[in-house]
C-alpha cells in the first residue's frame, strides 16, 4: 500500500524577485475571489507559488475540534511519533461549504519558519470521491493576514486516506522567510477546484471556489537555533554560514554571501542556462545533510526551498524542508553544512 509520500508531487525550490512576489499575490488573490470561473493552467512550481502569496489577514474566530491532533496527522507522519504530534500540533476544525464540497481544516503543526496544515474535502452527498483526477489537479489556496510574514515557499499536494469514501485530503505546508506568529486568527480563501484533463491541462472544474476558512494558526515552537558563525567558500566567494534552525518537523539554514550576485534576468519563462549555473553556485553550493544516531542519515538534495536577497555588497540567503517523518531531538546527532558538522544539543 503506498504511503502519503509516494503521492506527493514534490517540495520544489523556489527563488523570486520581488516584483515577481508581488505580481504573483495579486494574481493569486484576484483568482481566488474571481467571481467568473476560470481555468488555470498550471505547471511545474506553480502549485507551490501558491504558499509564496501566504501573507495571512486577521479574521473572526473558529470552532476548534475534539481529539488529538495525533490522530487526525496519523495518514500524514504515522503514528509512530504521536506524543510529539499531540505536543506541537493542535486540531482545528474550521469548515465551508459551497458547491456540494465541504473543505474543513482539520490540524496544524509548525516551528518558528514552518507551518503544515493538512484539510479535508468533501463531497456533501456522500458520493465517492475520485481521488485519480484529482491526483492531478490544482486547488488554489491564498493566506491573508497582514501580521504574519508572507514570504517563503512551500508545496500542496492531495492524498486518500480511505480509498472509496466521499473524502480526500489537502496538505500545505509553507517555509517562511522571517519567524512565524503562533497564535493568531488567519483566513484561508480556496479558489475552484480542478482536476488534470485528459490533455494533461487543469481544464476539468470539478467545483466552483469560494471556499473560507478562519482559524487559530496555534501550535508549539519545539525549535532550536544552533549559532554556526562558519566561513566557507562557493567557487571563490567567501561565505558566512550563519545559523541553522532545527526541530523535530523541518531545517532551516541563514548564510550570507559577500558579494552582490543577483539572478540573472529570466528567458520567456523558462530557465536560462545562466539562472541554473546562478542557482548550482548561490543554492546548491549549500549542501545540508541530518545524521541521526542509528548512523543514518538525511541528505536533502534539492528538496529545499530557497531564497535570496541581493544587497549593495551581499547575499542573504536562506535554505528550508519540512520533513517528511517527525524526528525526535533525542534521534538527532549532528547536522552537516558545507562539509562541517554541528552537533544538535537540544533538552
């Protein structure tokens, strides 16, 4: 039987401008509160720019659910780790109905850069809910709250937890670039929800959007932020690794550039050569690797999702991942960057 994971498209990388950012949010919003239906075409990232729009708008109050928030993580991470689930995360239960659907949030877990919040969706008849087409198809979803930060990346993706029912599940998870608020009262807006064409294309509606949630983005920071004030070096730029902030959930690593290496201009929307090689240097020159204990170890690739801020004389960067299982701290050993190894000490 396949896991969550086998059915996750990707935790895709992401670098933007601030123009393209802001473009992007307006576009997003405009989408999600469109009273016309639309078609989205939309490719490879743009399901994780989705999360990049994140800026979340104080809102009204919601009805939380009962039980653990163990259980309803249990189709996501397992049930091996639920103590620590039940510690960080907390049950929701906010829900909209429209178009026959009915989207509820059912939990949130996070740490000071991360958030992952797993929904609901439903079919209001009782019908059985395809989950092959909607494997496929996109459900926009846009943040607002002019309290929290908004800029980051991250990745959705569907899974069905029990094939055969009227229901699937929704999962967004977002990697913020400043720390997060916990505790405060967020809108979630979902746009119209498709699924893939027989053509490869989003064209098939399967239900108009409008779709709004409000809720508490409540959950404990089991975090810690180990000062690695580290130099190395990226093909003769000299580089600064600052800090790197880990807890059971996700990794984060600051570094700075110094010097001003600003990505190259884009090409027709497709990747120049010239932004893969300023990429391969200001990104995949930061290589991160968690070893844990029992001698193994995680290697995170390109799995990251990245960003960076071009100064007069720097680059500020930073690198991402929610993990894909929940690792206590007592399981961790060290993380490794850029060759150097940092032992994790946490209480």
């Amino acid at each position: 039987m396949k896991t969550v994971f086998d059915y996750k498209t990707e935790l895709n990388s992401l670098t933007f401008s601030k123009e393209e950012k802001d473009h992007m949010k307006k576009r997003l919003l405009n989408a999600a509160e469109a009273a016309q239906p639309k078609r989205r075409h939309m490719g490879r990232g743009a399901i994780a720019a989705i999360a990049v729009a994140a800026c979340l708008t104080v809102a009204a109050g919601a009805a939380t659910v009962s039980g653990l928030a163990s259980d309803l993580f249990a189709p996501l991470y397992g049930t091996a780790e639920s103590e620590i689930i039940d510690r960080i995360g907390y049950p929701i239960g906010a829900s909209d109905s429209r178009s026959g659907y009915t989207i509820t949030a059912d939990a949130v877990l996070g740490d000071a850069y991360h958030t992952c919040i797993i929904y609901t969706i439903s079919r209001d008849d009782g019908e059985a809910l395809a989950f092959d087409a909607l494997e496929g198809g996109t459900l926009p979803l846009v943040f607002t709250d002019n309290d929290l930060p908004g800029e980051g990346g991250g990745s959705s993706w569907f899974f069905d937890s029990e094939p055969g029912d009227n229901c699937i599940q929704y999962v967004q998870q977002f990697s913020s670039l400043q720390p997060i608020a916990t505790g405060k009262r967020v809108t979630a807006r979902f746009g119209d929800l498709y699924a893939a064409g027989t053509d490869g294309r989003y064209d098939e509606l399967v239900a108009k959007g409008g779709w709004t949630l409000h809720f508490k983005l409540d959950y404990e920071d089991m975090s810690v932020t180990l000062p690695l004030d580290t130099g190395t070096d990226f093909d003769g730029h000299s580089v600064t690794l600052e800090s790197c902030t880990v807890s059971p959930i996700g990794v984060r690593l600051a570094y700075t550039i110094h010097d001003a290496l600003p990505s190259p201009a884009a090409g027709n929307g497709r990747e120049t050569a010239e932004q893969e090689q300023w990429h391969d240097l200001v990104f995949g020159s930061a290589t991160v690797t968690l070893n844990l204990k029992d001698g193994t170890s995680m290697d995170f690739g390109d799995s990251m999702s990245a960003s960076s801020n071009v100064t007069k004389d720097e680059t500020l960067c930073t690198k991402s991942a929610l993990l894909d299982q929940i690792i206590p701290f007592e399981d961790m050993e060290s993380i490794t960057i850029c060759g150097e190894t940092f032992p994790i000490e946490a209480e």
